[in-house]
C-alpha cells in the first residue's frame, strides 16, 4: 500500500472506488477502501473530524505502509483567479480559526510551485462578506484539507492537494446543485488523477545510487528515526526538483573519504 486518497464525501470518491476496484475494509469502522498499491479514506467535512479520521486511517493502516497522502475534492473560489469546473494544486494550506482570521500555522503540499493557497473553513461559506473575509488569505476554500495537512506534518508524511473548483463560494453556492453535479466532478477528478499523479504522485523506484538505502549510506552512516524521515523528506524534495540532482550531490561528495575520517558509523 503506497498512496492513501482522501475525500470529504463518498461521491466524489465514486468514480475511484469504482475504476481502481477498490474495496471496502470491514474490518475498519469507517469508510476506507482499499487495492493493494491505494487506499481511500472518506474523511467528512470540518477540519477536526478530517484530522480524526485520518489519524485513525494511519493507525489501521501502519504508518509504514502509507509513503504519501493525497486530498482530492471539489472547493469553491473566494476570487476570480480560479475557473470553475478547472482542477488546481495548492502549495499552501491555511486554516480559519475564527470568524474570518487564519489559523496562525499553515502547511505546505508537495506542490510548492503553485501559486495557489487554500484556505479551510470551520463553516459552510454562504455569505459575500464571509467570502471576503477569506479571500484576503486564499484563492479557494474548503472544510478538510488543513485537518488533514496537520497529521502529515506530525507523521512526517508527504502531503499532496487538488481540488475542482466547483463554484464561487457565498451565496449563489447551491448544495443541491453540487449533489446533482457529483458524478461529473468525480469522474473529472479521476481524468486528472489518471493524467497528472498517478505515474508521478510516489516516489519512483530510485537507481540504486539515489536510494537512502544505497548500501554505502546504510552500511556506513547513522541514522536516528527522526533524521531518517527527514533525510528521506528533503531527498525526495530534491527529485521533485530535479530527478538527478540528488544523485550529484552524492557523487560530488567523497563518502568513502568520510568514512575513513571517522570511524565510527554514529560520528559519521
């Protein structure tokens, strides 16, 4: 199990459970499925039940079988920046923590080239001065994504974002129109999933010379778990950037020179 997916709501899952075959975890007392290499969580709305959920999904799942999370859904615009019915990344999440004030911690996604923030409100945005009030923050609005932001930072998880802009948020927002649009914004999203992170969302399977698990780096250098996760962060960081930067930077250095100078894998 390498990636886990997470939606606010089952039917804009629809179309994943049921392209990727995914099936339900009875043994779970929530709405998880699962394939070998995917799992889908359905978190709920509001930015505390979401972090919840997800806590609970990693513990059921093991930590060590979950390499990046991915939230996916449908958010509303708070300017005219975003298009409706397009999909976004999002390099920063921010949340509300009163009536129109940001939370004062903020996450960053994987996408951290986007221009794009994403604001996560603790209510429904149903009014234009809400809207504006918001807006000052972000260019989109959701109820989830800074809940689940949270765990992944404190797991020390990737964390990934797209939405589908499915309308301007405020008081032309109209739910039953987004239930009736449901099957339209899942399958779109799947599109996308297809298209754009799938092939590229995990980390791909490094050359030998690339892996932290590179028999010189395992063999010869300490590692605490802590330095370790953030080894692992920051080099997949670098392959994100570019996919042969991080094995120059190692060939640059003289490991075995290191080596000999300290002998001792914990002074190295």
């Amino acid at each position: 199990m390498k990636s886990l997916l997470v939606f606010a709501h089952k039917a804009e899952a629809s179309s994943f459970i049921r392209e990727l075959q995914l099936k339900r975890d009875n043994s779970y007392s929530g709405e998880l499925y699962l394939s070998e290499e995917i799992s889908l969580l359905i978190c709920g709305e509001g930015p505390m039940r979401s972090s919840a959920k997800l806590s609970k999904a990693i513990h059921h799942l093991q930590l060590k079988n979950i390499e990046l999370i991915i939230n996916m859904g449908i958010a509303g615009s708070l300017n005219d920046k975003l298009e409706i019915n397009k999909i976004y990344d999002f390099s920063v999440v921010l949340a509300e923590a009163s009536f129109g004030k940001p939370e004062f911690k903020g996450f960053e996604s994987l996408q951290r080239d986007s221009k794009n923030y994403l604001i996560t409100a603790l209510d429904r945005v149903k009014t234009a001065a809400y809207r504006e009030q918001l807006s000052q923050f972000a260019e989109a609005v959701d109820r989830e994504a800074w809940g689940l932001a949270f765990v992944c930072d404190e797991y020390n998880i990737p964390f990934s974002c797209y939405k589908l802009i499915s309308d301007v948020a405020g008081p032309e927002t109209s739910c039953f129109d987004v239930k009736e649009k449901a099957k339209f914004y899942s399958e779109s999203l799947l599109e996308f999933y297809f298209s754009h992170i799938s092939k590229q969302s995990l980390p791909q399977k490094p050359e030998e010379n690339e892996s932290f698990e590179n028999e010189t780096l395992k063999k010869n250098f300490f590692f605490s778990s802590t330095q370790k996760k953030s080894f692992e962060k920051l080099s997949l960081s670098l392959r994100k950037m570019n996919p042969s930067l991080f094995s120059e930077i190692l060939s640059s250095e003289n490991l075995d020179e290191i080596c000999q100078e300290f002998k001792r894998p914990k002074d190295r």
